[in-house]
C-alpha cells in the first residue's frame, strides 16, 4: 500500500512535468495547426540555460529559472520568426517536418556549448525527509506545487482575459477565429510565451529530477504528445490532466513492467486512445 | 591516399549511398506517394537488419538463433518482419491525420530501441549482433567488396524498375489522388485507408530490405548503429533534396546528401581533436540547416515530382 501511495508521489512528480511541457504542445497543436517536435528541445534549452546561470555562474537558482524562461521563449518566438512563419500557407505538414528539423538544429548547438556529458544543478546529496513512510523531497514538493499554482493562474488566464480568451478560440477553430477578428499573429505571439515558458519550466524541473542530457528533452516529447491527445487537441487544462494521467500511470506501471520500460506507456496509452478515442477524454478536436 | 585506398573509399561510400538509396525510395512510397509522415525510419531499417542476422548467422547462445540460414531468405525475412509491423502501425494510425502517424512512429522507434537494448536473448543487447555472413563471399570470384556494391545497385535498379510501374499504374495515380485531396478520392469509391495501408507496408518492406543489406555489408550491428533521430532524419532531408515523389529524385537526393555528409567528416577532421564531440554536433546541425534552406528555398527538390500525363483518347 504504501509502496502505491509512493509511486502516485512520484508519479505526480512526473505528470507535473509532462503537463506543463503538454501546454504548448497543445496550444502549438490548436493554433498553429501542426505538432511542433522541437518542443522536447525547448525544454533541454531552457534546462541548460538554468545549468549555465545556476551551476557555471554559482549565481542564485531564482536567477536560473528567471533567465531560462525568457530564453526560451525568446528561441521558441526566433524560430517562429525563421521558420514557421514561412510554412504558415503551406500545409501544416510542412511546420512539422522543419520543427523535426528545428530539434535537431536546437540539440546540436546545446551539444556545442554544453557537451554531450550528463550534467546535475548541485552535486550535494540531499537526503529524502520521511512523512508516513513516504519518502521525499523538499524540492519535489516545490515541483508540484509550483506547477499546482501555475495551472490555476493559466485557467485565470485563458478564462477571464480577452487575449486568453482568444487564445481558445483559435485553438478551438481557427477559421471561426479569424472571421470574427481576432489578431491571429498576436494570439500566436502568445502561444509561443506561454508554450515557450512553460517548456522551460518543464526542462528546469526535470533537471531538477533526474540530471541534464542533450536528449532529455527529447525523450520526454512522446508523453507530451500522449498528454496533449488525451486531453483533446488545444485544451490547455485537458493536457495538464492528460500529462498527470500518463505521469501517475507511467510510475504506476513499474509494478508490472522493468524500468526501463516506462517510455512505452505513453505509447501504449496513445494506441488505446487513437483505436477508441482519437478526440480525447475531454472531447478536443477531431482533425 | 594511395590509388588503392581512394578506390577502396569510393566502393565503401557507393555501397553505402545505395543503402541510403534504398530507405529514401521506401520513404517515398510513403510520403512522396502517399503523404504519410513516418518518423520511425530508423525502426523499421533496425529490425530488418536485425531480423536478416538473426536468420543467417550460425546458431549463438548470445542472441536469438541463428538459424544459418541462406542470406537470400534473411532479405526476405527483413522485408515480411518490417512489413508486419509496419502493417500494425498502420492499421491503428492510418485513418487519423499524418501527425498523429508521426507521432506514433517516434513511439515506435523509440520502443524498437528500448527491445535492442534491453532484450538480450533476441538481440544480444548493447553487445550487438556479429559475425553476420557476407553474400556471395567465394561465390562470386573478385573483390567481395565490389560484389556487394553491384548486389546493392543490382537490388537499388530492381526496387526503382517495380516502383516506377506502380507510380504510373493506376495504383500510384489513386495515391497521389487520397494524397492531394482524400475526400474526392472517397468520393469516386476508392477505400483511402486500404490503398495508404498499402503504400505504408511497401515502404515498410523496403526499410527492412535496406536494413538487411546494411548488416550484411558491415558484418557486424549493435543498438548504437540505430541512432533513432539521425538516422531517421537525415533519410528525411535526403528524400526532400531530392524531390518527394520523384523515384530518380528519392536516389539522387540519397547519393547527394550522403556525399555532403561525407564530405563534412573531411572538414571536421581538420579540427584539433579535443573538438571531436562538438564536430559531430556541427555536422547534424549543418544537415539541419540544409534541410530548412531546401524547405524555404526549393520545397520541391532537386528533380520535382513529374506525375505521368494522362492519355486522352479521341473517342
């Protein structure tokens, strides 16, 4: 029992995680119409930015996650400018192979500055306190409730300001969106904050977590994926469910399953899903 | 470098743009064909390379087999393996959007290099597959290198003859018809999920039978040989240089794109050597570049698609 009670802990850790990379997979995904492989990169982006400021320059950690979200955003809205921008009339199909394109270009130039080693924020070992039986760690209880307070300000957000409100609905239906008006490269501007911001995050934490890696970022992207499906295409709030499913059940199912096997529930979650339900739980977007 | 071994580099970097070949003409099928966006390239040439040693190497407790079978039927078994899975991927992602196949095959790719790994009595795990038969060694008198050139261009003439025919049969004008607007396609009755199923298995096949050749011409495979993103990526940006859709563009863009990569190993070897993991990163990162200027600049590629004319008959 306790053992369940602790990988739900952990698996709340990691669908934190997922959920706030999952937000601008989703947003991308509604409003720009294509699903943006360079967001895993993003993330490692703007965990290796927070390593530069935090680790390199010993400067304070507040200052790490202060650089590393405007970076990122800054990288995600450069890309936009270069690349999508210029796919934006073709078929969506094109943005998504440039963005395949893109996560490369982003991986190669953190392998340039930053190596390919594997890397940690702070090499002291920090003990796990003890509450029940549970183990954890004040840092891990940061994590999540970091993330608790950021998907309420993201419901306020998208539910009482006129730019949230039509961030959904472009994302909902991006042709009605237009017709009435909305400024669809303002709203895209702010995708990229959000999406952008929230991938940083995302990647900070999971450094945080487990340690930083070029690929990092990368290898999480599938259960982004598999949150944002879940969820319903271009729901914010279903992706963050959507991310702390996968990350509960993908914890859960090292009872069953070795280790290293965890990256494939998200996959096998995504299977279920598209046979069954291709709209998500929460009924998003069919296309 | 002397006659010999510049001559020796050449046959290497042939028989090596011939494999290339093959995953780009299989890739085509799909996208060029059919419009289907499969990122797991890198799967489906891994399990049939791994397949066909399995099938022809001597019996090993280190892995799955070997059967010793004859190389012909490992060809033949890479192509039925890659084809089967490739048939399951497909039944499950093929009536959604092309995202959410791509998004399903990263997951492919992915679970393919988490079994090479990780299941030691099929695939031998990270110690690999070796000792893998090369074909016609002894056999065909001369250079056994240059024999398995001319098998790997023998086979490369052979998949372009067969999809040539099926790209000006009325099979590839019903492709590229689901491909360009699928509901007028459905419209005039034709099942859209059934003829992408096809198109997916073929191209499926032909990834496997590239990942045969390439464990027979190296003799030896290991999970590291498969990077997934590379390996899947740079047969993208070789499709697309080259032109999707176009058969002779799918080979062109393979030999071009090889002969860039090849050619920035030369560059980079000139940097001191404490460079050496941050010349490899600079050599994705130029590919990656290519791919976006090609994108922007000629989306169409070196030689554009050129669909048949139709024939009109007086009636």
């Amino acid at each position: 029992m306790i053992e369940i009670l602790q990988l739900l802990l952990y698996g709340t850790l990691l669908g934190s995680i997922i959920a706030l990379g999952a937000v601008g997979v989703t947003l991308t995904f509604g409003i720009l119409g294509f699903a943006n492989f360079a967001h895993g990169d993003l993330m490692t982006l703007g965990a290796y930015v927070c390593f530069l400021i935090y680790t390199q320059l010993a400067l304070p950690f507040w200052l790490g996650i202060a650089a590393a979200v405007p970076a990122t955003i800054f990288a995600a809205m450069v890309i936009d400018r270069v690349l999508f921008r210029r796919f934006r009339q073709s078929r969506p199909i094109i943005s998504l192979i440039s963005s395949f394109g893109a996560a490369l270009i982003l991986r190669s130039l953190i392998q340039i500055v930053w190596g390919t080693g594997t890397y940690m924020y702070s090499s002291q070992i920090v003990m796990a306190q003890r509450f029940a039986g549970l183990r954890y760690k004040w840092d891990q209880l940061g994590i999540i409730l970091t993330t608790l307070g950021i998907v309420i300000g993201l419901h306020l957000f998208l539910g009482r300001t006129k730019i949230g409100k039509a961030m959904r609905a472009m994302a909902d239906n991006p042709t009605l969106a237009r017709l009435s008006g909305i400024d669809t490269e303002r709203v895209i501007v702010w995708t990229w904050v959000i999406g952008g911001g929230l991938a940083a995050l995302a990647g900070v934490f999971l450094a945080m977590d487990t340690r930083l890696q070029p690929e990092m970022g990368w290898f999480l992207l599938l259960a982004c994926f598999a949150a944002a499906i879940l969820g319903g295409i271009g729901k914010p709030m279903g992706a963050i469910a959507g991310g702390f499913i996968i990350g509960i059940m993908m914890e859960l199912s090292t009872l069953v399953l070795p280790t290293e096997y965890s990256p494939v529930v998200p996959f096998a979650i995504l299977v279920v899903l598209l046979l069954f339900r291709p709209t998500g739980l929460f009924a998003g977007r069919s296309t | 470098m002397t006659g010999a071994g510049l001559f020796s580099y050449l046959v290497f970097f042939l028989t090596f743009a011939g494999v290339y070949a093959l995953l780009a003409q299989g890739l085509n099928v799909q996208w060029g064909f059919a419009g289907m966006l499969n990122v797991g390239v890198a799967a489906f040439f891994a399990i049939g390379a791994y397949t066909s040693a399995i099938v022809t190497t001597s019996v090993s407790a280190a892995h799955l087999g070997g059967f010793g079978l004859p190389w012909p039927l490992g060809f033949l078994a890479a192509m039925a393996i890659a084809a089967v899975l490739g048939l399951m991927i497909g039944i499950v992602t093929l009536n959604l959007r092309s995202d959410y196949l791509a998004i399903a095959s990263i997951g492919i790719a992915e679970i393919v290099r988490l079994v090479l790994k990780n299941e030691e009595w099929l695939t031998g795990g990270v110690r690999g597959i070796a000792g893998i038969p090369r074909p016609l060694d002894g056999v065909v008198p001369g250079e056994n290198a240059l024999v398995l050139l001319a098998l790997v261009l023998l086979l490369l003439a052979v998949v372009y003859w067969g999809l040539e025919r099926i790209y000006r049969a009325p099979w590839g004008r019903v492709q590229r018809a689901i491909r360009d607007n699928e509901a007028a396609a459905r419209a005039m009755g034709k099942d859209s999920l059934v003829f992408r199923l096809q198109a997916f298995v073929i191209g499926c096949a032909l990834m496997g039978l590239s990942g045969a050749v390439y464990a027979h011409f190296v003799g030896f495979i290991s999970p590291e040989a498969f990077d997934p993103v590379f390996a899947t990526f740079i047969v993208w940006v070789m499709l697309i240089a080259g032109g999707s859709g176009n058969n002779r563009g799918a080979i062109l863009g393979a030999f071009v794109i090889w002969g860039v990569w090849a050619g920035t190993q030369f560059v980079t070897n000139q940097l001191p050597a404490e460079y050496v993991t941050q010349a490899s990163a600079l050599r994705v990162l130029l590919i990656g570049v290519l791919l976006q200027v090609i994108l922007i600049y000629r989306p169409e590629g070196l030689l554009p698609e050129r669909p048949p004319r139709p024939i009109w008959r007086e009636p």
